[in-house]
C-alpha cells in the first residue's frame, strides 16, 4: 500500500512504530513544510521562514537503503545553530541531523476527515424564505 510511486518518490524514512514511511507531504510546500507518517497521524513541521525549499534526494544511507538524504535550502541568514549563519544549502539525513532536529516541531494530527464539518443541528427547519423588497409598482399582485 506504501510503493505508490509518489510515496516512493518523497519517502524520506521508514517508520519503524507503524510500518509505514515518513514522507514530504507534497501539499505543504512552501508556507509549511510538512513530514508526515502514512500509517499514523505523526506530523513533523518545520517553519517556513527558515527553511525556504525542500528536496528529497535519491542517495540512500550507507547502512539503510530505505533512508533517503533531504536537501534544505535556507533563506539567507536564517540557518538554524550549528550551522553557519550564511550556509543557505544544507544535506542531511532528517531525523538524525542536530541542525534540522532543532528546527523541528512535533505534532499527533487528528483522524477526523477533512470534509467533515458540523451541520446545522436541529432546531426550527430553515424557514420560508425572507421576503423580497419588491417595487409595487412593478408587479400584478394587487391589481
């Protein structure tokens, strides 16, 4: 369920917890990059006025395959601290770099579907309608 080509092409990492993978959530870019999980609801944020692009990169990790290299471009002077303040291209391996782990905010996002909103609820029905300022002059009603 996981191998759809484009959960193959933006895995970053397996998530081991689950058996699922963590992924770049392609709808996030750019106001708020997202990593999400694709078997439960584990979303990793990181703040758009930091970090200006994301890229998942093709090069694996030596000793896991599944572990993708990420590629965080900047915005200039914004480069988290153990990073030079000018660097603006960084290469890591997300959830094991010092630098991006301090950047990273971690949330539980909730079950509930999107479209799910709550209804009017019960009560007198929606009523017939408000009457209309019509010119009398310019209707048969009366005539």
């Amino acid at each position: 369920a996981d191998l759809c080509p484009l959960v193959t092409r933006l895995t970053l990492c397996e998530d081991e917890e689950t058996n699922g993978h963590f992924i770049l959530d392609p709808g996030s870019a750019p106001n708020n990059w997202r990593i999400v999980s694709t078997r439960s609801n584990l979303i990793i944020t990181l703040p758009s006025d930091v970090v200006h692009k994301l890229t998942v990169l093709p090069e694996t990790h030596p000793d896991n395959p599944t572990h993708h290299m990420l590629q965080v471009d900047f915005h200039k002077g914004k480069a988290p601290a153990p990073l030079s303040s000018d660097t603006t291209t960084h290469k890591c391996w997300v959830l094991e770099d010092e630098a991006m782990q301090g950047l990273m905010d971690v949330k539980t996002g909730s079950n509930r579907p999107f479209g799910a909103r709550r209804g009017r609820g019960r009560g007198r029905g929606r009523g017939r309608g408000r009457g209309r300022g019509e010119d009398p002059k310019m209707s048969f009603r009366d005539f």
